[in-house]
C-alpha cells in the first residue's frame, strides 16, 4: 500500500524544484556568481528527493491500475497478468519508502565537498609517527581506488619513517568526498611489536585523524588585513629550490590564531593559493563544528559527529583485527584493510548513521 503522506511531502518539493530550475536559467542569477552556486547547491540537493518520488509514484500508479484489474476485468488472462504485476511491485514499495525518508531527512550540509585531512602522530613516539605514515598510505590507497584526487599541502617526516604530521586535500569532480571521509575522525589506536623495539613486546600507539570540509571561496570570506604571510625556504621535496628559494608560505589568520602553511610546491604563488585553501578551510570548520556538536548528544555511536579526540578504531596486528568502536564492528583481514579496502567499514558507519536519522525523525 502506498505511503500517500510521504508522496505528499516530495510532491510538495517540486515547486520549489521548478522555481530553482527556472532562476538556474535567470541572467541575473547567473550574473550573481555567490547567488548562483547558492541555488544551484539548494537544486542539487533536491534533485535525488524529486526524482525518487516521481518514480514512487509512477509504481504505485502502475500497482493501483493492477488491482483496479485483478478486481474489475473478466478476462482471466489479464487478471493473471496483473497478478504478476502485483507480485513484482509490491516488494519494491518498502525499500523505495525507507530511502525517500532517509532522502527527506537533512543531511551534513556539507557532504558534497571536497576534503581536507590532518593526520598527527599522537601517544608512541617514533612508532606513532610510523602508524601515521601507515595510515596516509591506507587513504593514498582508497583514494586511487576511487578515482580521487591527494594533494599534499604540507609534511613533517617522523624521525624513523612515517610522518609527525601531514596535511592533504582529497578532491572529486563525481562524488562528495567529505561525505565518505567524515568518519575517519577521531583517534586511531594502533597494537603491534613496533619496529624500534628490540624485546618483541607489544606496543600500544595512536595517531589523530581530523577531516573537515573543504571551504569554497563563496563559504566563508576572509578580510586580507586579518591574514599575515610569512615567507621561508622549503625543507621537503622540491630539487635544487629546496633551501635556496623562499617558495614556502606560512599563513596566520590573526582573529582565530590559526596558523596554516604549504611547501609542497617550487611556486610560491602554488604554494599561497593552497595555504589559503587550507586557511578557508579551517576557519569555516570552526562554524561547521558547532553543527557537528549540535547533532552529536543524538547520535551517540557516531563519535565522527562530535568529539575528535575519542578513539575510534583499534588496528591490532597480532591478531590481524582492525575494529571501529563505534559500531563493534570487526574484520579479521588487517592487512587488507591497511591497503586501502576500508569501503566495508565505511559502509556499516553509513548504515547506523542512517538508522540514527531515522529514529531522529521518528522522535521529532
């Protein structure tokens, strides 16, 4: 039976769509870029909604005739006919429902950006730095696996391999990044003999993992007297200009203390254009966090949505288990999951985040 409330609700979007469509289409709209992005986002995202309650309705339409005629017609073929339409339609009606609720339910306003990622050896010292570097690779992996774009902004190697920190951009023209890496914040614990210890005992370390939308230029506008830019040799990668030239680029955003830099890139101008990236970035993160904080005390097991500093994930290599605490999940094929096939765990976050937002919507 079709859910006539829940058609009512699309249906009632598609004014609202059509208006958009229509101001896509306005030169004046098209000559206010910031207007412009700001609606054809508001488009984008009602598009999914739309569509599905048009092909809602189009099966609940085509079952309805189906009974009219297993009720009405004389002709035992074609009530035999519409018995298999009946059959085969009906099944379709309650997956098509849960996912146009879940499609009704607002979303991380900011699920379709792009990526920015910091990882930090924590507790573990060279060993941390090590897992770090462990887990750089693991994303370098599942990026390649789906056809992403890493930028590298800026690195400080660990002593013994790995890194203290490293900073990148994971970027798609096909699929919100952020959306997908948003999990991946927190704190990851690592279990295994590192390679710096010389007894073969067990060894606990940890590595943050902060992820955050990237900010476009029309999110968040930053005053250019509130930025000071510092100039410096780059100590990384860049042949003969490393050392030589002042190519790196340091970035204070004075009201926030934010400090961002970039020495990837033998251009200074490259350079700049990435640090401010970065910069937007994290100063918009300040104002995206508030509404991670707002929904967190309802989505307990979803530690992505709150506090950054809680651990998240135990990768324990003498068993060759990685588990995600957030949801008890686990998978006994560690060094898998190291080499980037993460998707799995990924997915199950999805699942009990959805199944969140729907209790939410439930309880509102």
């Amino acid at each position: 039976m079709a859910d006539n409330t829940l058609l009512e609700k699309v249906l009632s979007l598609q004014d609202k769509y059509k208006k958009l469509e229509a101001q896509l289409a306005d030169p004046e709209v098209i000559a206010d870029m910031k207007r412009f992005v700001q609606i054809n986002k508001d488009y984008k995202q009602l598009q999914p909604i739309i569509q599905a309650g048009l092909e809602y309705k189009r099966i609940t339409d085509e079952l309805a005739q189906a009974k009219d005629i297993l009720m009405n017609e004389k002709d035992d073929d074609l009530k035999e006919m519409a018995r298999d339409e009946i059959a085969n339609l009906e099944p379709k009606l309650p997956e098509m429902e849960q996912n146009i609720k879940l499609l009704l339910i607002p979303a991380d306003p900011d699920d379709g950006k792009n990526a920015m990622v910091e990882i930090r050896g924590g507790t573990g010292g060279d060993e941390a730095a090590i897992f770090a570097g462990d887990l750089f690779r693991m994303y370098q992996h599942f990026a390649e696996n789906r056809g992403w774009k890493l930028e590298v902004s800026d690195q400080a190697p660990g002593t013994a391999g790995g890194y203290k920190q490293i900073v990148f951009k994971l970027s798609s023209a096909s699929e919100g990044v952020y959306g997908i890496m948003k999990y991946e914040s927190g704190v990851h614990r690592v279990q295994r003999v590192p390679q710096t210890e010389t007894q073969g005992r067990i060894q606990t370390s940890a590595a943050s993992v902060a992820v955050f939308p990237e900010a476009g230029e029309f999110d968040i506008e930053l005053n250019p007297a509130d930025i000071r830019k510092d100039l410096f040799c780059a100590s990384g990668p860049g042949g003969q200009g490393v050392n030589t030239t002042y190519s790196a680029v340091r970035l204070t955003h004075i009201p926030t203390g934010i400090v961002v830099q970039c020495q990837e890139e033998r251009s200074q101008l490259k350079n700049l254009d990435r640090a401010m990236e970065e910069l937007r970035s994290r100063v918009y993160n300040m104002e995206h966090q508030k509404y991670l904080d707002s929904i967190a005390a309802k989505r307990k097991t979803m530690v992505s949505t709150g506090d950054r500093s809680a651990k998240i994930r135990t990768y324990n290599y003498p068993q060759g288990r990685v588990t995600d605490h957030r949801i008890g999940w686990s998978m006994y094929n560690l060094p898998v999951f190291m080499d980037g096939n993460i998707q799995e765990c990924i997915d199950q976050l999805q699942i009990a985040e959805n199944a969140e937002r729907l209790k939410e919507a439930g309880e509102e």
